[in-house]
C-alpha cells in the first residue's frame, strides 16, 4: 500500500524508492488543490568525473527529503531573449511531480513534459512552465531538467563522449517516473511524452531509442521534430564543434581521451560560456552541440539514423501528435527585426548568414545555392526590409519545423500501427511571445511558443488572459487529456470541441486547424506550395532518401 500521511502542516509526505518526499499544497487558475514535489533528485549529479558521462541513477537518502521548493537549472545562458549571463549549477537533475491526488484507488494519465530552449536553455521549474492550467484535469503532470550546451551534448564521436547525455538524462527521468510514478497517482502504464521545440524533438527521439521507446503510451511533439537541420548532427560535425571548444580552451586535441580530461578540470562556466564566442549574427549559430548518431556506442540512445528505424518498424508504435504554430518562425524574425543593423546585416550578406541563422550551415551541400533559392523564392530575388517581415518569418517556419514535421508525420503514418495526428494552431491570443523574442511592436502572428500559453502557462509573458484565451486554454487542455487518457484528441464530440480530429492517412498530410476556440476544422495540403519547394533543397534529402550515414 503507499506510504503517505499528513503532517500537522497537512504537507503531504510520498514514499519512493529512494526514499520520503515532502511536497506542498498548491491552487491551479480555477482554485482547485493539487500537490507538487519539486526537486526530486533522479540521477547522481554530473560533476567532477561524472560530466560528459552518461547519468547514473539517483541514491537513496535518509530521513525526509524537502520537495517543496524549486532547484537550480542546469548551466546556461538566455541565448533567445538575449540575456548572456550565465546561470545554473552542474548539480541540476532534478524533476518535479504535480498531481490531483496521491492514492492508487484510480491511476491518472501521466503527462511528462520535456522542455525546449535549442538543447542549451531552459529549465523544469513551474516559473518557466507551469502546471496551473493542467492540472485542472485528472492528469498527472511531470517536468525535468537536463543538461543543455556542450555539458549535455557534447561528443567526441568516439566511444571516450559518445554523445546525447541530455537525451540520457530525460531517457532516466522517464525510467524514474515509470518506476515511481504510482506513489504519486498516475498510472506507469500510461505515460505520454510530450515537449515542445527542442523538447518536441527530444520526444521523437525517445520514440526513436532503444533505452525508451518501450515506455510511453502516447507521444506529442509541438513546433519540433528529428531529423531537422537543427537536431541532428551531420557526420563529423560533433568532433568538430568538441574540437572547436578544446582549442578555445587551450587543451589539447591530440586524442579524444586528452582533450575531455582537460575539459572536465575547467569550471562548467568557463565551458557553456564558450558558445557566446562562437556566436557570428544575433545569437546565431545557437545550436552548436546538437544530439548525434552514436554508430559505435555501446549503450547507445540512437544507434542508427533515425529514417532506417522508422521505416523498419522499430520505433514506438503508439499514438503520436504533432503540430506547429501559423508563424512558428516569428521567434527569430522577430529578434532580428528588433535591431536594424540586423536586417542591414542580413540583406547584405544573406548567402552567407542564412545558413547560421537556419542551421544548415553543416549540411554538406552547396549552401550558397540553396540561399539563393530561397532568397528567390520567399522574397521574390528583392532585398530583405521592413516589408519582409511575414516572409522571413515564413522561411524560418518553413525549414526549422513545417517541413520537416509535415514530412516525417506522412512516413511515420506509413510505418506505425497506430494513429498519427497533426494539428496547425492558428489562435491570435491577447499576448503573444513574440513581443518576448524581439520587435514588441509588430503584429507577427502566431509565434513559437504561444500555443503552450494555453496549455502550460509561464511567467515570461506576464499578462491577464481574455474570456477568449481563457476558453482556448479548456480547448487545448482538453485535447491534450484525451490524448493522454484514450490516445484520441477528440474520443467523443460536445459543445466544448465539436470537430473530429481525423489521423493522417496520406502524403497530403490532414490536419487540425485550430483557429479559436470555436472553430476547428480538418483540412489538408497545408503551405502545399512552400513545402513542395522546400522539398527540393538539398537539406531535405536525409529526409527523403534512406542512407546508412548522415
């Protein structure tokens, strides 16, 4: 039976493996109580000899562990809202388990949330993304750190950093909650993993991976997805960056094994700080430590490129959601039409920055051809001004997630027994994050990121929601508990959600699209004539053809 009391305080205490938790009693938006352990310890921290190693395990403690307060983020700096001080502490594995209840007389679907932040920024604790909206449902809610930038994805490309710590991180916080997950009410046979950008890709990856994919029940990926230019490294292109920081670093790169024993004795800072130097236009290139594909790994996360497990049936054949924002790419438009030097900078060296600033630098194909197609294409061969903001937008919306997303959800649909479910959000809300990214005053959409306003709230974007967004908010958490509850978004029609949400089932890719709370409608061939383009560049063919090596 579990273990659980109440203390004088009425704090709730829940007995795991390693030992008792005390969490806390809070409030969700419409005043119901939940409880919330923040801080659990899932793995050893990674420091001294640990770092660049895959996670080990977390102890057992003695006595009562405080699970009240939230712990320090893993090392890094706010590269997308700009701000380069560092912060964190390599001591940072750590989630947090929110739940309706804690007794096993009726088991909840479990929701573990993997946040996004380009593998280098972001954290697990209710300030950055919150429960408050979710847990308005029977639905256990799971957050987690794991290590970001070159601590989490670095590699050598050899067996001394094999790579991917930060998808081990997540792979082992998953195995925790499937271990430990009933003391808190939720059901270990019901896990659906889902996550956002970064986060969204990392999902795929677990669907992907020998270490995780027998875990979830169900899997949703928003704004992010593998393989893209931005999550996945090109062959050689990890030894290069590992390289590239020893040098920066003063240690030697004479072998593998001499270049990480001299990174393991330099301050964590002194590491993640590195990338800031690397930086050649805004923020760009952000993501310079991407996950990889570990050929020669023993405990490998993902042996083998990512099509080849697909179209062989390996990956996790379970539900799976995916979708995008109508100007997911306003993220970085936006940033760069905030400075007009950028825009300058841009327009005039566009050939050679469009890469950095849409990560097909390291491709290995003719990057100036593919420049200048798209230059051609979406701008029409004219400069880039302040009248091209919804095009660059569309470029960036395009490459970094449209396409890549729309692509791999018509094969995934092709190789799994079970339904695949793509969704466009288009909902206009009272705020949007791209005012956060860059250019507060221009109205560039629907921006990465603002459909998790209605999902799992934060306190980057500070502001009263309307009636509207308030029912947009029933909508998506709606969706999203269904998901986690049946494996459908849309089990059963009522006056809240009247469309059915309809899987794909052909290379037009059917979609839902959300456009407020109100209207929702199926649909199909979405952008049909961009991504028909972008099918064309060269940076698509890992997508298109299977080969043994990226």
């Amino acid at each position: 039976m579990l273990s659980k009391t109440y203390l004088a305080d009425e704090s709730p205490i829940v007995k795991v493996r390693q030992g008792l938790l005390r969490g806390t009693i809070k409030e969700t938006r419409n005043g119901r109580q939940f409880f919330a352990f923040q801080g659990i310890p899932y793995a050893e921290p990674p420091t001294g000899a640990l770092r660049f190693k895959e996670p080990l395990p977390s102890k057992p403690w003695e006595n009562i562990l405080d699970a009240t307060k939230e712990h320090a983020v893993c090392v890094q700096f706010d590269v997308y809202f700009r701000n380069f001080t560092l912060i964190g502490d390599e001591n940072c594995l750590y989630l947090n388990v929110y739940t309706p209840k804690v007794t096993k007389d009726k088991l909840l679907p479990v929701i573990f949330y993997i946040h996004g932040g380009g593998f280098v920024k972001g954290n697990a604790n209710p300030s950055f993304w919150g429960p408050d909206l979710l847990l308005d449902k029977d639905v256990v809610f799971v957050t987690l750190n794991y290590r970001l930038g070159a601590l989490g994805f670095l590699s050598t490309g050899d067996s001394v950093v094999p790579g991917n710590n930060g998808l081990k991180d997540q792979s082992l916080g998953l195995k925790w909650v499937k271990n430990n997950i009933e003391q808190f009410g939720g059901n270990p046979e019901k896990i659906t993993v889902a996550g956002q950008s970064a986060g969204g890709a990392s999902v795929y990856f677990h669907l992907l991976s020998p270490l995780s994919r027998d875990i979830p029940y169900a899997a949703i990926s928003v704004s992010g997805i593998t393989p893209s230019v931005w999550s996945l490294a090109q062959k050689g292109e990890a030894k290069r960056m590992a390289k590239r920081l020893a040098e920066s670093l003063s240690c030697s790169t004479d072998s593998s094994q001499l270049m990480v024993d001299c990174l393991r004795k330099i301050s964590a800072y002194n590491i993640v700080g590195k990338s800031k130097e690397f930086m050649v236009f805004n923020y760009d290139p952000s993501i310079i430590y991407k996950p990889v594909i570990e050929s020669n790994s023993k405990n490998a996360f993902l042996p083998e490129n990512p099509l080849k497990t697909i179209k062989s049936s390996k990956i996790s054949q379970i539900p799976f959601m995916t979708g995008i924002t109508t100007e997911d790419g306003a993220f970085k438009s936006s940033s760069v039409y905030n400075d007009n030097r950028l825009v300058e900078k841009l327009n005039s060296n566009f050939n050679e920055i469009l890469p950095l600033f849409l990560h097909y630098d390291e491709v290995g194909f003719d990057t100036d051809h593919i420049s200048k197609a798209i230059r051609q294409f979406y701008f029409k061969g004219n400069d880039v001004n302040d009248n091209t903001k919804a095009e660059l937008t569309d470029v960036v919306t395009d490459v970094m997630f449209f396409v890549p997303q729309r692509s791999i959800s018509a094969l995934h649909a092709k190789y799994s027994t079970k339904p695949v479910y793509f969704y466009l959000f288009g909902y206009k809300g009272s705020t949007s994050f791209s005012k956060k990214f860059g250019d507060p005053n221009h109205d560039y959409g629907v921006c990465h990121c603002d459909d998790l306003l209605y999902l799992i709230p934060n306190s980057y974007v500070n502001h009263t929601p309307s009636l509207e967004d308030k029912q947009m908010a029933d909508v998506m958490t709606t969706l999203w508990y269904n998901f986690a509850s049946t494996g459908n978004p849309t089990p059963k029609l009522d006056s809240l959600i009247s469309t059915k949400w309809d899987p794909v089932v052909s290379d037009d890719v059917e979609y839902y699209f959300i456009k407020n709370s109100k209207a929702m409608e199926m649909k199909k061939n979405l952008y049909e004539e961009r991504f028909q383009f972008c099918n064309k560049l060269s940076i698509y063919n890992n997508i298109h053809k299977l080969k043994d090596e990226l």
